[in-house]
C-alpha cells in the first residue's frame, strides 16, 4: 500500500467530549436548515441567472467557463458552513471503532457497486474515482478505508487523510 502521508495521520481521529458534540449537535439543528435554505436560494438564483447567461455563452466558451466557476464557488462555501455540523449518529456512536468500521465498509461497497456495473447502451460510464470523507472513517482511521478499498480492488489517489480519502477503481482505464 503506498502512504502519501506520514503513516500516523491514518490513524482514527481522538474522541471527541460528549459536552462538545452536545453543543455541536444543538447548533446544528439551528444552523443547518438556514445552511440548506441559503443554498436553495443561491441555486434557484443562479438557475434564473443562468437562463439569461445562456445566451451569452452561446457565443463565447471562456465565458461559459467563468460563469461555471462563479457559480460553483458560492455554491461550495455555503455548503462549507455547515462542515462543523453533528449529526445524531454521530453524537450517538462518537468513540464506537463498530460503527464507523460498518460505516466504512458499507461507504466503499456502494462505491465499488457503483464502479464495477456493467456499461450498457445509453447509460453513462460508472464513477471510476471517488472519495471517503473524514466524516465516515473518523472512529476508525484512513488505514481502515484503505485496508476496505484495496481487498475490493481500488488504488489509493494522494488524499488529505484530515478530510478525504482518494480512490481510483482500476478496471476504468481498461475499459475505455
């Protein structure tokens, strides 16, 4: 397995207190509904503007290409807001190494579900690349992740283990 990182930063991330996921958790029953109403609203906002942009775009590719970026910059940092969010699993099973491993397990059998289906006509070529946020293997480590991902068949990519967890499914370059 090659290590992008310092082989301690896989390691499962520290518990954290019951005070503080208490705390976290009551925030976000307040904060993420006004999180999710301003992103609708921005997305609403920018389907509208982007009627209007489509026919300047017809015209000109470079600014199709910045008006893509303009809209998915604010679109990203507002969903950013709500990454200190708790979610009740989490204030439940915070420090449960058996829950983030079935967490793990059942994240990486999806994605290699999703990675190995069959092509079949008019359907679009499976996700060959994929990533497993810290939010999943917290209890348990990036290791776990790569442990998982290798036995299935999937190649680590450079990932920042405090955030993600890079994999590539290797049979997509075949199959190209």
């Amino acid at each position: 397995m090659d290590v992008y990182e310092d082989p301690a930063a896989w390691t499962a991330e520290p518990v954290r207190s019951r005070r503080q996921l208490a705390l976290r958790f009551a925030g976000s029953v307040v904060w993420f509904p006004v999180v999710c109403v301003l992103w609708a609203a921005l997305a609403v906002t920018f389907v509208v503007v982007g009627m209007f942009a489509e026919l300047i775009t017809a015209f000109s590719s470079s600014l199709e290409r910045r008006l893509v970026d303009s809209v998915e910059a604010p679109l990203n940092r507002v969903a950013r807001l709500a990454s200190w969010c708790v979610s009740w699993p989490e204030l439940r099973h915070e420090g449960d190494a058996g829950f983030y491993r079935a967490r793990v397990d059942k994240a990486v059998a999806k994605r290699t579900a999703q990675a190995s289906a069959p092509v079949g006509p008019g359907r679009p070529k499976p996700p060959s690349e994929c990533a497993i946020p810290l939010r999943a293997y917290r209890g348990v480590g990036g290791w776990y992740v790569a442990e998982v991902a290798l036995a299935q068949g999937w190649e680590l990519r450079p990932s920042d283990v405090g955030r993600e967890v890079r994999l590539r499914w290797p049979a997509a370059s075949g199959a190209g």
